[in-house]
C-alpha cells in the first residue's frame, strides 16, 4: 500500500475502536494458536505445530460471556486456508462482537450505527479515497446510508433472482453457487442490505426461529453486492449444539479430517442463556471506503509481495 492507502487503513483502526469504545464495549484479545477449532465442513484451518491458527475467534469469545462479559469485541487475525481472490485472503482481519440478551436484531442495528459513525467522522477526510483517485461507497451520491438499511428473507431472495427454487438449492448442493451467481450482484447496490433468515441446515451454530423451525437467525450485510458481516442469534443448548458439531465432524472425518468436539466450549454454552455474535470484514469495507476492487489492493503487503 502506499503511504495514504497506509493512513485510511490506521484510520479506519481508530475509528472502529472508537465506535465500540463508545458503546461501552470491552476489547479483548483471545488466542490465535487454538488446539481445537469449530467443526465447519466448509473451513480449512491452517495448522501451527500441533495447534490451528484461528478461523475466528469464536469459540474463546463465547467463552468469555460466559463468564459474565455483557458486550465484548475485538479485531484480530484470522486464517483459512485455500481462501485467495478478489474477496478473499488466506489471512485478514476480522472485527468480531457478541452481545449478552439479544439476538440478532441487536446486531444490525450495531451495523447500521457502525457505518453510519464511519461515515460521519469520515467526511471530509480522505477515507473513501481510493490510491488512483477512484471515489468510495461514501462518495457515490446514489448510495444511501441515511435511511433504514434494506432487509430480504432469503427465501424472498431466491424467488426474486434465482433461477431455481431455494429448496432445489439445497437438495442439489448449490446454494452457495446461487447466492454467488444470480443474488449477491443485486444487493446493497442503492443502500446496505441484510439478508437474513438462512435455511436452518446453514446456520450450524444458530439458534432457530421460534416461530419457524425451518430458518436459522441468521444474517448477512451486503453492500455492492459484497458480503461484509455474517452475524446471528447464537444457539446456546450445549445438547443441540452437540448434535450439530457431530454431524459436522462426520463430513469433515468423509474429506480425511480427524477433529474433536470442543468440550471446553460446551461447557461453557449452557451457562448463557441468551446471545448473539458477528463477523465483520475489516478489510472489505476498507475495499468499498476506498473504491478497490480488491482487498489485496488494502493490506499492507499482498500474498504476492511476501
């Protein structure tokens, strides 16, 4: 990067903190050599002698509401291997926040102040300047941060842009195909946009709708057409949760992995009665603030430049 690209990505550092410091948030820092992972069939960890590097911070973070921390979040490294592209790093950095007593409604809301306070403190400065000139999402006078932020079922999204159904999606395991293809290009083009409301076979450590057994809490903010956050109402029956690891463990063990069930954690889920957490790309949105087309283009060096 260069010098200035250098300055807006220290502060955008700044203003992140400020914002959950502002909302009595506790910053933490967890470990990022783990012994054992999250089960995810769908993540590759990179292994660190006889440890992992984190895929995120989850399971060290729960563990700290547990103990009785009501709002925490932290901005850390994360690692997954195979992930290389235009929106993709094998690491980068992550802002991770969970709160005690809410679900996922608490987390847009965070979502929608996040950006707005970004947006505020960085009129005028040269966040949203991109290193060529190019204007940023702040700049384009077509895109709208001062209203509510879009909100699309997922079910919804499918009937709308999809060719085929949501339900033919999922039995002929092309989902996120889909998603990637036909959907993601249409949301968050004029404004951000949650999609929520994901089938509940893809929201392993969500809670499920009481009012729909059918559908995760689950949601994912879009802009450009860019996933920013994955965030949701956290599942805390340490049985449930249980089933669900073993049942991605048996996938994981077909594709030659030998993990384990994260004891520790369980351990620690059934004292929270109530929670939510989500995943936010710091370095996608320092990608859309400086008009990039890739987030190898807003870190300090690039895997090339290694």
């Amino acid at each position: 990067m260069s010098s200035q690209g250098l300055q807006i990505r220290a502060t955008l550092f700044q203003l992140v903190r400020t914002f959950f410091n502002q909302q009595d948030f506790l910053e933490v820092d967890t470990p990022i050599r783990q012994p054992i992972i999250i089960p995810e069939a769908n993540i590759r960890p990179l292994s660190s002698e006889d440890c992992f590097l984190q895929s995120s911070p989850e399971l060290y973070m729960k563990r700290l509401l547990a103990a009785g921390c009501p709002k925490i979040f932290q901005i850390c490294r994360c690692f997954r291997a195979g992930e290389r592209g235009r929106l993709h790093l094998e690491e980068f950095v992550m802002v991770e926040w969970y709160r005690l007593d809410e679900d996922y409604n608490a987390l847009m809301d965070d979502c929608e102040q996040l950006l707005r306070f970004i947006s505020a403190q960085s009129k005028g400065d040269q966040v949203g300047m991109g290193r060529s000139g190019t204007k940023g999402i702040w700049d384009d006078p077509g895109f709208d941060l001062a209203g509510p932020f879009d909100r699309l079922r997922v079910d919804e999204a499918f009937a709308r842009y999809s060719p085929i159904s949501l339900d033919k999606s999922l039995l002929d395991d092309c989902f996120d195909e889909i998603l990637v293809e036909y959907i993601e290009p249409n949301l968050g083009n004029s404004r951000p946009l949650f999609l929520y409301d994901y089938p509940a076979v893809l929201g392993s450590l969500a809670k499920l709708s009481d009012t729909d057994r059918g559908v995760a809490e689950r949601f994912e903010l879009y802009i450009k057409g860019v996933e920013l956050a994955n965030g949701f109402s956290e599942l805390t029956d340490a049985l449930e949760q249980r089933q669900r690891f073993e049942e991605e463990l048996a996938k994981l063990s077909k594709a030659g992995f030998n993990w384990q069930v994260p004891e520790r954690f369980l351990r620690a889920l059934g004292q929270i009665d109530k929670a939510a957490g989500i995943a936010f790309g710091f370095d996608r949105l320092l990608m859309l603030l400086m008009g990039e087309e890739s987030i190898g283009n807003v870190v300090p060096f690039s895997f090339d430049e290694l």
